[in-house]
C-alpha cells in the first residue's frame, strides 16, 4: 500500500511541475493563467510551495 502511494505523490508532483513551468513560462498572471487553464490558484500556490521546499 505504501508503494502506491509514494507512486500517486510522485505522479501528482510531476504533474504539477509541468503545471507551474507551463504557467510560468507563458507571460501571463498566475491568476489570468489558472482561470483559462481551470487550475484552482490556491492549489497552485501551495503545489509551488510544496516543490519549491523539495529543491
């Protein structure tokens, strides 16, 4: 049980990680990016807080 689900946090990070890059690369507000990509910004915030703690 515990593989699964250190696989589904690891799937989750990297996903949010492309989400974050894909935000911060496109010139937008974060704000403006998350309303046209359906992301919620307080789940962005705290997935960049979360991954920025890993680095």
């Amino acid at each position: 049980m515990d593989k699964i689900t250190d696989a589904k946090t690891e799937f989750r990070r990297r996903q949010w990680t492309q989400i974050i890059q894909d935000c911060q690369n496109s010139g937008m507000t974060v704000v403006g990016w998350c309303s046209q990509n359906n992301v919620n910004t307080k789940s962005y915030y705290y997935w960049l807080r979360k991954i920025r703690s890993l680095a």
